[in-house]
C-alpha cells in the first residue's frame, strides 16, 4: 500500500528526478516553516529563562523578517549570476549552524543576535528557490509545481509546532531548536546532489509523459517543444497564448542583450519597471500581511473568542491550516488547467477569485461565536487563500525574463517581508488602541483587515490587462537576445 500511495505521487510529479527536485526545493521552505513554529513553541522557556517579555519574545521574530529583508536584493542578484544551488547548499548549511547557535544560548543578546543571522540565511530561500523551479519545469507545469513545493513550508511549520512541542514539553526549550538540526542536516545534504539547471531551458529533467500535454498545441511530451534554448520562458503555454492572440510586446521594456552584463542598479530598476511585476508584487505583500498578522494572533483570537483551551485552539489552527495545504497543492492545478485550455490569464484570474472569496467566508466566521460554525467557513476560506499563491509566483516566472528570476523574487521578497515584519506590531496595536483589545478587539481587527485582501484582488484586476504584453515581452526578448547571440558567434574569429 505504501509503495502504490509513493508510486501514484511521483507518477502525478512527472517521475521521479522531478519527484525528487519538488522534495528537496519544499524541504528547504519547511526548514524555514519549522523554525517558526519551534520559536513560537519556545518563547514560554525563553521569557523564563531570560526574564524577558512579550515585546522582547516579538523582537525575535521580527529581526528574523527585518534581516531577510535587507538580504534578499543582493542575494537575488547574486542568484542570477553564481551557481544557485551551491548557493543554496551554503545556505543552508549557515541555517543549521545558526540553528544550533540558538539553541546553546547563554543570553538573550546571543538568542538575538543568533536569529539575525538566520534571518541573513533564510532571505536566500526565495529567490533561488524561485529561480530553480522556473529551470528545472516546463513552463505549463510550473503553478502546479509550484503548489507542491510551496506546500513544503505549510508542513514544516505544522511539523514544526507538533514536534517541538512534544519535545520542548518533555526536554526543556533548546530542544525545540536543537531537533532542528537533524533534518537540516540531511536537507543540506539533499541540497549538494541537485543538479544546477541550464538557465532559460525551460525543463533539464526528461519526465515521465504527461498525459495532459501530449497534444498541447502540437507538443508531444515535455521534452518536445517545451523550451529548450532559444526562446526562454516565452515557450510556455502563456507564450504561445499571447502570440497566436497577436499581442504586441512593450517595446521600451525589450531586451536585446543579457541582462545579467548590466549593472545591478539597472537590473533592480528594470523589474519594477514591468506593470504587472509592480502590480503582483504589492498583491502578494498585502495578501502576506494579512495572513502574517491572523497567523499571529490566531490561537489568542479562538481562546478568547470561543472559550476553549490553548490546546484546542492549536488543535483547531492545525485543522485550518491543512485547508491552506488543499489550497497550495489545488491552486496551481486549477490555473495550468485552465491555462492549458487557452485562458491566457489563468494565473493571474485564480488568485482574484480567491482573493475575492476568503473575505466573504472568514468575515461571518470571525464574527460568530459558534465554533462548530465558524470552522467549516474557516477551512473554505483557508483553501482560498491558499490557492492564490502558487499561480501568481508562476506568473511572475513568465513576465521576467529567466536570466532575471532571482533579482526579480529578491525585489518581491524584500518588499513582501517588510509587510511580514509590520503586520503583527500594527494587529496589536490596532485591536488595542481602536478595538479596545480583548476577544472583540481583534474579532474587529481581523475583520477590518480583511480590506487588504480586497485590494490585492482589485490590483489583481488591472493585471489581468497587463500580463498578456509583459508574456509577450518575454517572448521578444528572449528572441533578440537569442539572435544577438548567434550573431556574435558567427562573427567571433573560429579557432
């Protein structure tokens, strides 16, 4: 039975090399996921163990944001220009070290200074991860590829809050992060045996045949016309959507040399020079900053506000968090569906919807006070909001040029943790300083934000306009840079 479940999932990844890509790439978000949980686990043992408060337990997770956020720009380009998976084996080797730093601290200040450093490490997560998905699958796959990795984190920080509270119970707090270390270890070790993706190949990995694109406008596998070479990422299916549909590239934003030969202040400007990156960019940090902040205060809001205990109501986060999972593994497949049957804005629609929906859900179950009620609605609204994430990041794949994946995610991830950072500070405050604090304060406060979500929908909205002409941009510079490069080939001097 075992063997059959193991066999049906990595026939559904395309066999077993992307089976094993889409494992480690998730498994390196879980760390990250798991860290979360283990430090929430912990701060009852640390406030004991340092005579510190509440500000001071909040501090730890913030430096951690405030780090990655400096970080992650630089490290982005850096990402489009060195061997990533070697960076990434680095990475996380730091992130076990620091991890294990944490867990020998003798004060507070070493605690601090400790999480810094992994904060420094984990803002290399997001733009090589982003960059090796986008290389190793095809660009048809890639929203639901990225459904599955992205998931990764979802699970470690659920594997991470149980296991390290069984652990922190039974052996003391620095055992919810020296636990840690084991499995980091074993995905640094996973990490070394990737192997690096040819850049704007669309797909290095020969998968097993899909039966979905067999037939897909004339393809019949995915190794057959699915982007080797030439064309970048504007071979996907996106790509050929806006050509047949003759969409015109924005010619100002066309390239026609490698990208990664101009300066990093040039790269940096260009990205948000592209309307729809801008426009996804800002979605995507509203959506985390609304997210960051319920995640923040969801086991004080269902105490206080449904009277049951702590361990309930952790009970209860897990149960709706695994509809956040449904929705990060459905999402993708919705959108590339979709996609493949010709709806050009599939990726950029399907998180609209959601967007749209979760608020409609979750305002009536915050406001209840019938438990067995809000939970279905919870769950719903989970599911919807965690669809909406892995077909925009596979949006944003196909309105960059490859060459610039990872300055593109570092300029994101930036933006999008300094969201993170601020969201719990501005929940708490406002429950308190306008809802009067309490269950009702933050019943209010949750509900009152729930705004965010409907203006990333409504930016969600106008790049429904823009995205087929930055796919098409892709496509045109992919083809100019491609023949700058045959040209200068034909005239360099043979040996």
């Amino acid at each position: 039975m075992t063997y059959a479940w193991r066999d049906t999932a990595v026939r559904a990844l395309g066999g077993p090399e992307q089976a094993r890509v889409v494992a480690v790439l998730g498994a390196v978000l879980a760390m990250d996921g798991a860290d979360k949980g283990a430090l929430s686990v912990a701060a009852p043992g640390i406030k004991t163990a340092f005579g510190v408060n509440n500000t001071d337990i909040g501090l730890l997770v913030s430096v951690v944001s405030l780090t990655a956020a400096v970080c992650t720009v630089p490290v982005g380009l850096l990402t489009d220009r060195v061997r990533r998976v070697h960076l990434l084996a680095i990475s996380t080797t730091l992130w076990v070290v620091a991890t294990g730093m944490s867990a020998l601290a003798p004060s507070y200040l070493w605690l601090l200074v400790s999480r810094a450093a992994l904060g420094a490490v984990t803002a290399t997560a997001g733009p090589t991860v982003s960059s090796l998905t986008g290389d190793f699958f095809p660009a048809h796959k890639r929203a639901r590829m990225l459904g599955f990795i992205l998931g990764g984190e979802m699970i470690g920080t659920g594997l991470g809050f149980a296991a390290s509270s069984l652990v922190a119970e039974s052996l003391g707090w620095r055992f919810s992060f020296w636990w840690l270390v084991v499995p980091g270890a074993l995905v640094v070790w996973a990490v070394t045996r990737l192997p690096e993706p040819a850049r704007a190949e669309q797909s290095m990995l020969q998968a097993q045949p899909d039966p979905d694109a067999r037939t897909r406008n004339g393809q019949t596998s995915d190794s057959e016309g699915s982007g080797a070479g030439d064309e970048g990422s504007g071979d996907g299916l996106a790509g050929q959507a806006a050509e047949r549909a003759g969409v015109q590239p924005v010619a100002h934003l066309v390239l026609h040399e490698d990208p990664r030969k101009k300066p990093r202040w040039w790269a940096i400007r260009y990205v948000l020079r592209v309307r729809t990156n801008l426009v996804l960019i800002t979605a995507s940090a509203l959506g985390y900053f609304y997210f960051t902040g319920l995640r923040s205060f969801a086991t004080v809001f269902v105490t206080e506000h449904y009277g049951v205990s702590t361990s309930i109501a952790g009970s209860l986060v897990l149960v709706v968090g695994a509809g956040a999972l449904v929705g990060v593994f459905v999402g993708g497949r919705v959108a590339d569906r979709l996609l493949s049957n010709g709806w050009i804005t599939a990726r950029i629609l399907v998180p609209v919807v959601g967007l749209v929906g979760v608020p409609l859900l979750v305002a009536p179950a915050l406001h209840t006070s019938a438990l067995l009620a809000a939970l279905p609605l919870f769950m719903a609204g989970a599911v919807l909001l965690g669809a909406v994430n892995p077909p925009l990041d596979a949006a944003r794949l196909d309105i960059i040029h490859p060459y610039m994946w990872g300055t593109a995610e570092g300029v994101r991830t930036f933006l999008r943790t300094l969201g993170e950072a601020a969201a719990p500070t501005v929940f708490g405050f406002v429950s308190v300083a306008v809802f009067g604090g309490g269950g009702t304060g933050l019943e209010y406060t949750l509900m009152v934000f729930l705004v965010a979500l409907l203006a990333s929908a409504a930016l969600g909205l106008t790049a429904l306009r823009t995205y087929p002409r930055d796919v098409a941009t892709v496509n045109a510079s992919a083809k100019e840079i491609s023949a700058g490069s045959r040209s200068a080939s034909r005239s360099s001097p043979s040996d």
